[in-house]
C-alpha cells in the first residue's frame, strides 16, 4: 500500500509548528512538491530524495542497477574465458 505523509506531520518533523507559510517557503526552497492534486500530502520518497540532494548525498544503486552490473561483469568474465 502506498503510504503519504500529511503536510501537518512533515511540518512538524521539519521542526514547524504547522503547515504555515514558512514550511512551504521551506519545502519550495528544497525542491519538496506535494503530490499532484493534493496539496496537504507529500510522498516520504520524493522527500528524502531531496533531502539527500540538499545535503549533497549521492543515491546508492539501487538494487536493479547493482544486478545489472553483475550479470555485466559475469558476462565479460564468461567471454574471457571462452576466448581464452
């Protein structure tokens, strides 16, 4: 099930007393959107992407990228081997 987090609770993890003016400039200022449509939910995965660009984090591969670099590496092996 696909889980939002409420702009009141983000708010207030931000260190807001609310979804006031000064947690939207905030959230414009990051990047952070709420979802299309709905103005008073956000998506917790958009946001921690964000965050993580603010503070310069790169994403890690994620898990398709990573086997995918594996059956890379098997393959280049594998052909070495049979030219060998």
């Amino acid at each position: 099930m696909i889980e939002f987090v409420s702009a009141g609770d983000l708010a207030q993890k931000f260190g807001f007393a609310g979804p006031n003016d000064g947690f939207r400039s905030f959230c414009r200022q990051l990047g952070i959107q709420p979802i299309r449509r709905n103005p008073h939910f956000f998506d917790p995965i958009h946001v921690r992407a964000r965050l993580d660009a603010a503070q310069g984090l790169e994403r890690q591969n994620q898990s398709g990228d990573q086997e995918r670099d594996l059956v890379e590496l098997r393959r280049a092996r594998r052909a070495a081997q049979r030219s060998a």
